[in-house]
C-alpha cells in the first residue's frame, strides 16, 4: 500500500537541548545581577511590583516554610487561587520545597475543591480569602488541618502569607532527579470519563519552555498580561514559565472583565496578550475597544479551543499587532504546536507546525492505518498522535485511562482530529473525544451525565458541545424523562445543574428525546448525537 511508510512527521525545527535541571534551577538558578531589579510580577489593579530578587526570596521563603511544617520530595499540595503576584512564589516555592503542586480552578465548588484534594492526596492547601468558603468546605471535609489551609491574604485562624515569609526558613535542601520527579498535577478529564490527575515532572515543564521558547519571540522588556490562569497549563507553561524564564513581567488580572482588561492593558503598557478564544470576539468587536490606546500590544496570542481564521485577522488589523495561535493538552505540558511569531505566512485558522523535539503521526479512528504525509497539499484528515519529552508520565494512580492514551511507542492519543500540509503546518479540524471546551474551561461530560441522572425526573442523558450563535462551545444536555415526569422542562433541568456544578460547566441547552443512542457494549453514540446537531 501507498502511505505506509514516511508516514510520521517531526517537527521542522533543529532540536533544543533540555537541561537536566529542576524548574526552580531552570528558571532562577541563576539570576543575573542586572534582573534583580527588573520587575518579575505586576498586581494589574494596584500596579504593584514583584522584583525578580524579591521574587526569589519569596519562592525560597515559602519553601523554607513547606519544609519545615514537614513537606517531604514527592508530597502534594494543593493550590487554589485566581492570578495574583503571590501565586508565582507559591507555585515554585511548592516545587522548589519537592513538592507536587496540584492547582485548583478558582471556579470550582466545594466538591469539586474535594475530589481533587482527596485524589491527589494533597497535605497542604494554599488559597485566598474570597475563595476561602469553598475551601475550607472542602478541608474539612477531606480532613487538612485549618493550621495547613493557608490564605494568602490572610483569614482568621489561618496562616497567611506573610506569616510563612516572616518564619524566615531557608530553603530546604532537596536532591531529587528532574526526569522523574512529579512537579505538578493539574487535572484534565483526558479523552474520556472524570477529571484525573495529569504527573508532569520537572524535564516535562523545562522541556515545554525550551521547546516554545525560540518560537514565540518573548523577551525582557515584554509585558505579557495575565489573565488566563495559572491554575490551567497554558497559563502555567506559556505565562508563568515562559515568561520569567525570559525575564520579562507578568501583568496579573485575577477575572477576567473587558473594561479592566483594556484599562490595565493600556495602563500597564502590555506588550503581549494571551486570550483563549472568547476574548478574540471582543478585541475584534467590541466598541468599547476603541476607547483605548492599546498601541503597546505588538502579539496576541491564542490557544486552548480552536480560533477563527477571520476573527483572528479581525483583531490584528484593530489592534494593529500579531496573532497567533498554539494547540496543545494538559497531557503535553501542554504545547505541540504553534504559529511561530515570525512567521506571518501561516494561515491563522491552523495551528502552526510541530514545536521541536517533537514527532506525530494521524491515525485514521476508522481503520487504524496512519494517515499519509502529503507530498504537495493537505493530509487526510486523522486523529492527532504526538510523541516528545513534554508529554506527561501518566494519569495519577490510573493505570487503565493511561494505556488508553499513551501508547507503547510513546505517542499520546490527543483525541484531536487533524491535518497537515506538505509544510508540516497542522490544522485541528474536530475532536473525537467526549471533553467539552467552555470558554477554553475543561467540561467533562461524564460529569453532568452522573449529575444529571441523580434527578429523580431523569431515566437517561447524554451530553455533548454544540456551537451557539457566536460559534462557541457550550454544553448540551440530551435527556430522557422518566414515564410520567410532566413538569420536567428545560428550566428545570437548567436550573437543577446549575445550582450544583461551577458556572462554566453549567449545561446551556436541554434537548428531551426518547432514547440516548449507545452502542451494544452501552456507550453513548455521542457521534449520532453530534449528527443529527449538525443536520439542523
Ligand atoms: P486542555 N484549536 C482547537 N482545539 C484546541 C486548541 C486549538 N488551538 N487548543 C486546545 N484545544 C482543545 O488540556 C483540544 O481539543 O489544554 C485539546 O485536546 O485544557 C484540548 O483543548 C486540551 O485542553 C498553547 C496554549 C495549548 C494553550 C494550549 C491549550 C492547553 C489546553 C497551546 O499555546
């Protein structure tokens, strides 16, 4: 047959070398005298600075302070908080400790908060006062002592910040071997089924920097907002890590809210955005936009659900700036792939060629034969398989859910379906799994189906992603009524979700049908569903 070989695809990019190094050692082992000063972190509301010295004081501050409360290498804790300056210091004083830093979507609600803690089995959780109702919640009900839920702005009978910087304990000497050792575990509901818990080790994170780092032009005097969060990998790797490993400044915005967006973005002189794809629609539509001088901002960048080709074009000739686009997975650290920043030939609508280090391949999900790599033109379209030092060790304690996603070639299975050119330029053209993206927020329908089925009024239901009229992603609920359920309409089902998941896993469309379609062995025909959305 034609196609069986040359059939995978590298990255076109020469390889970059991997330190060997913790993330601490990677990115502040070495800080220049003349960085010292520069500033590392901007509070986008007060303006205030975080110095790349003070930060480093504080990273090793907060570690001194896990290691003596006794955080062992490989110990877990758990970090939730909205982007403020002190979640950098906590973040890499958690993994300059040895620690495994679980973090925790800010929207989360007090189950969700204690699922993740009891799962990844965290000693210590760190949080803020406006979430500390939740958290505590979730605390208690896992059983972290109040005296190991510290909240960073302080709160009656807790420690704070400041009481773990005033201890004065130097930081702990660790030796653990960067190639294995965890450092983080965010949660991602993968390809299927409910959240699990994402083993990223050090090499995994210094290795997605080193890889993006020659392609998207972030230097020191770049002021990157952010907004996206850190607790997600995208604001994690590309803001967080990125960007202080270039020594440039973080511009931190705890929600995001368009008015204060463009304030602080003009304020602060903001030279690089990084949006999910929401955010476009406003930038390119909204007439507010024009109230403000945004002339600082020379790249947007975009990732995390798939960004319209004109839409994109749209905010770059508004904003007078780049726009690019980057594809990835928690499961990848989370980036494979990216328009480069130099390169302005790349149609906006992919996701630019393979990052170095990096080897895919598309599988055909009917028949399991590789897809061909064109000679000239475009690829059939295949499921996206990707293979290099950033892809995760597994999934936390879930062997099963691991062999289904990595295989033993060492390729992930993204779930993605995709295309690439004779260039090596990859565009995403679908998704085969389940996952649902809201707002670039992960929403697992496994998840809503478990709740939804709680409802006495419910005999079945099935959940899926349809477009709304701007063409985003929101959550839709096929539901069966059990005989006789006459008062059971959409309100009520809305509603009855609504009042028990976070705001973005919220189900924003019911459709009531007699059977949800499954297959013999009783999974859901989610691609039946999906059809008869795309047939209306
Ligand atoms: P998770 N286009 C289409 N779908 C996308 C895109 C994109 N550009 N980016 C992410 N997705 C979807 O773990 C896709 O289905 O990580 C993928 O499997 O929350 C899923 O989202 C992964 O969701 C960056 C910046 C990657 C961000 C990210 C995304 C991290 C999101 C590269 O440069």
């Amino acid at each position: 047959f034609e196609g069986e070989t040359h059939v995978s695809f590298k990255s076109p990019f020469p390889d970059v070398e991997i330190p060997n190094l913790s993330v601490y050692d990677f990115l502040f082992g070495r800080v220049d005298p003349a960085d010292a000063d520069r500033p590392a972190l901007v509070d986008g509301a007060s303006g205030a600075v975080t110095t790349y010295q003070t930060l480093v004081g504080q990273i090793d501050g907060v570690a001194g302070a896990l290691a003596a409360r006794g955080l062992a290498v490989g110990e877990v804790v758990a970090l939730h908080s909205p982007n403020v300056p002190a979640f950098a210091a906590v973040f890499h004083g958690i993994l300059r400790a040895g620690g495994v830093a679980t973090t925790i979507n800010a929207l989360y609600t007090a189950e969700d908060i204690a699922k993740q803690l009891t799962d990844s089995h965290a000693k210590f959780l760190f949080t803020v006062s406006p979430l500390l109702p939740q958290a505590k919640d979730a605390a208690a009900r896992v059983g972290i002592p109040t005296e190991n839920v510290i909240v960073l702005d302080g709160a009656d009978g807790h420690p704070s910040l400041t009481d773990l910087l005033t201890e004065g304990h130097p930081a702990p000497e660790v030796s653990f071997d960067p190639a294995t050792q965890l450092a983080v575990l965010p949660y991602s509901s993968g390809t299927t089924g409910r959240p699990k818990g994402v083993m990223l080790t050090h090499r995994n994170l210094v290795a997605n920097v080193c890889q993006i780092n020659p392609r998207m032009g972030i230097g020191a005097d770049d002021r990157l907002l952010a907004v996206l969060p850190f607790f997600h990998i995208y604001g994690m790797t590309v803001l967080l890590n990125a960007a202080l490993y270039n020594r440039a400044a973080l511009v931190t915005m705890p929600k995001f809210d368009l008015v204060e967006f463009l304030s602080i973005v003009s304020a602060q002189r903001c030279t690089y955005v990084f949006i999910a794809p929401p955010v476009a629609v406003a930038l390119a539509k909204h007439p507010l936009v024009d109230d403000y001088d945004l002339s600082s901002v020379h790249s947007v960048f975009s990732g995390a659900a798939p960004l319209d080709q004109e839409l994109g074009r749209a905010v770059a000739n508004r904003l007078g700036c780049r726009v690019r686009q980057g594809y990835g997975m928690s499961e990848m650290s989370p980036v494979s792939h990216a328009i480069p920043f130099d390169r302005d030939d790349i149609a906006l609508d992919s996701v630019g060629p393979t990052i170095a280090n990096m080897e895919c391949k598309l599988v055909d999900p009917a028949t399991g034969q590789e897809v061909a790599y064109p000679a000239e033109g475009v690829s059939a379209p295949g499921e996206l398989w990707c293979a290099g030092p950033n892809i995760m060790a597994g999934y936390l304690g879930n062997e099963a859910a691991t062999a289904e996603t990595l295989d033993a070639d060492g390729f992930l299975h993204t779930g993605d379906i995709a295309t690439v050119d004779a260039e090596g330029v990859v565009t995403i053209v679908d998704r085969m799994k389940e996952l649902i993206k809201y707002k670039g927020y992960q929403v697992p329908p496994a998840e809503l189906e478990a709740l939804l089925l709680t409802h006495p009024q419910i005999a079945d239901a099935a959940v899926i992603g349809v477009l709304d009229d701007e063409g985003e992603e929101v959550p839709k609920a096929f539901v069966v009524a059990q005989p006789g359920a006459e008062d059971l309409d959409e309100a009520a089902v809305i509603a009855f979700v609504a009042e028990r998941v976070s705001p973005h896993k919220k189900v924003r469309r019911v459709e009531f049908i007699d059977l949800v379609p499954k297959s013999a062995a009783g999974k859901i025909l989610r691609k039946d569903l999906r059809a008869g959305e795309a047939r209306r």
